[in-house]
C-alpha cells in the first residue's frame, strides 16, 4: 500500500516538472513563425517571393535588351535560358563570370521577359527541334551559318555608338572580321573589354604579327612592358583614318604623351610639323629614339649642298669609320642643333638652342 502511494506522487512530481520545463521553454523561445515575421522578407526561402519592387532594378544597358532578331529562322520563338542550358552546359558555366552574364540575370530577375541567352542568340525553338541544321540560331563563329553582317547587327543593337561611330566602312568592316574575332563575351579571358585574348595587345597581335615583332627592336614604345597597349594610338572599331587612328593626324595622337613637341615654336622644323613619321617609326626601330635611319644620314635626306660643306658624310666618316670627321661625332648633327623640334629662342633660327 506504502509503495503504490510512493508511485503515485512520483507520477505527479514528474507530471508537475514536464509542464513547467514546457512552459518555460515557450516563454523563452519565440515560436518560429514569430521570429519569421520579425525579419525584413527575402528572396531566400522558398515559403514565398519577394516582392518585385524590392528587387534590383537592371543597369541601363540590359533593360531594354530583347530577343534578337535572326533572318534565318523567322518563324523561331523564345525557349528561355533553362531550355539553352539543357544542352550547352559547359558554355553556360563559361559564361556565368561574365560582365553579360550578370547584367542579363539581374535584367531577367526585375523582368523576367527580359531574355539571356536570346538575347545575342536569337529565339531558340528551331535550333532545339533542329540543332544539326546550322543559322536557325545566331552563331558567332565563322563556320556557325550566320552572316558576318547579322552577327555585328546584332552586337551593335545594344553597343551602337560612341567609339563605333565609323564601325561602317572600317578597314576591319570591309575585311568581314566579325566582333567574335577580337571579342569573347561567353568566357572571360581578359580583365577587361571581353577579349578573346588575355590583353588587347595579344588580341591585335592574332592577325598584326608583322607590327608586334617590330617592338621586338632595340628602341621601342613600351608595349611589351604593359605601359601602354595599341588602342592608346588606334581605335580598332573604325575612324576616319586610314590606319585607325584615335586622332584626325599622325601628329596629334603623337602629342597626345609628347605634348612638349606641340610648340608653337617661333622657328619651326618644315617635316616636324608635317608628320612626326618623316623621322621617327612608331612601333619600333633599331636606332636611338624609334629614328627611320641613323643621324647623320637620316638629316641628309633633305640637308644636302647646304650651308655645310657639302660632303657626303659615309660609314667612313663616322666616329668608328677609317677617316672619323669631327662634325658628326657624339650626336652628329644634334650635338649642335640641339633643338631640332622647333625652338623659341632668338637666336635658335637653325636650331642650336
């Protein structure tokens, strides 16, 4: 009888301690739903959707993007990303990093009519049905099917402008190069610009080998060393230059880094003010300071028969040659005429300060 009683009050005391260890325990922790709703909404859990408005609205360029437009397969709808990726799954893990990449994810978040992929590649219905048959999707390749026309179109119909003005009629145009020739927007190869290459420099060097060798030469503009890289001087998408230059003259894109030859000088130097290439080579060369000859013989192309005697100075005549002649040693003709860009001095008319 004593030890039925015993088990009994055990039983309560345990009964009595359950229900306040349960009732301490919810005045202490928040139900989940209450700490759910004492956080701002997000995008993250898939109980609900945040709203649109909160979301990060598309950079300007990528708002207005739409499903191109291919001549090939005019009858071709909009299949969305998702159906692209089915298949080009290596490419769409290449193309993630990419400054596209990014924009048009964003852009399709805040709207989703806002395409991807088909937004360069045009709508992907007829490729997906027909994906041997090459042109029913905008390729970027030159044996993709797709007209070198269409596939600049199409890059122009978002990049149309500014440093693309002349991008008609470009020497690099009437070549039928294509965008995809110097750029790869699917992979990021380069820091900047979508090269196809790691630099802008390698990219030009593809087809321009002969002009990369020349700054192989002893003087040199200092490309190799990454100071500066050839669209300081050229704009490869086309200018009303022959050889693309960013400047209307030779001499302007020059003083754009050697404003100190600008002048105006009270007594100027006739081909200096022409064209700096009378003198100088602008890639490379194997005379001191990118000359096209060595001095004194690059002088006297023009300077013969006068005012100096008029002997032909020779190999012989220089300071190593069999007969050295005094008026061509150290600097040759420079040692004297110092200032052969041009001069303000009053007494510089030939050039001596």
């Amino acid at each position: 009888m004593t030890s039925g009683r015993w088990s009994v009050q055990i039983a309560i005391a345990l009964g009595i301690v359950s229900f306040l260890y349960t009732l301490a325990m919810g005045q202490s922790q928040p139900s989940q739903n209450g700490t759910a709703e004492s956080l701002p909404p997000t995008n993250f859990s898939a109980d609900g959707k945040a709203e649109r408005n909160a979301l990060p609205r598309p950079a300007p360029g990528f708002a207005h993007a739409h499903v191109a437009s291919n001549p090939q397969a005019p009858d071709a709808k909009a299949v969305g990303e998702k159906t692209c990726i089915a298949c080009h799954k290596l490419e769409a893990d290449h193309f993630t990093h990419t400054l596209h990449s990014l924009g048009l994810h964003v852009a399709n978040r805040s709207d989703p009519t806002i395409p991807v992929c088909e937004a360069c590649h045009g709508p992907g219905s007829e490729h997906a049905a027909k994906p041997q048959i090459k042109g029913l999707i905008i390729g970027y390749t030159k044996n993709s099917g797709t007209p070198i026309d269409v596939q600049t179109k199409t890059c122009l119909t978002c990049h149309a402008g500014g440093p693309r003005d002349h991008w008609q009629g470009s020497v690099h145009q009437r070549n039928d190069l294509s965008c995809s020739d110097c750029h790869n927007p699917m992979a990021k190869f380069s820091v900047q610009g979508l090269m196809a290459k790691a630099s802008i420099n390698d990219t030009c060097a593809q087809c321009h080998r002969d002009i990369r060798l020349q700054f192989n030469r002893r003087s040199h503009m200092p490309l190799p060393e990454g100071q500066m890289s050839c669209d300081d001087c050229h704009n490869p998408h086309g200018t009303l230059t022959s050889p693309l230059l960013k400047t209307n003259t030779v001499n302007e894109t020059c003083y754009q880094c050697h404003a100190e030859k600008r002048g105006p000088f009270l007594f100027e130097h006739a081909p200096v003010r022409e064209n700096c290439l009378n003198c100088h080579t602008p890639h490379g060369s194997n005379q001191n300071t990118l000359l096209v000859a060595p001095i004194p013989f690059l002088c006297q192309q023009c300077h013969t028969n006068f005012l100096h005697p008029n002997d032909l100075q020779t190999r012989q005549t220089l300071g190593t040659g069999s007969n050295p002649d005094e008026r061509i040693l150290g600097r040759g003709c420079l040692t004297c005429h110092a200032n052969i860009h041009g001069s303000n001095a009053p007494s510089g008319v030939r050039f001596h300060e």
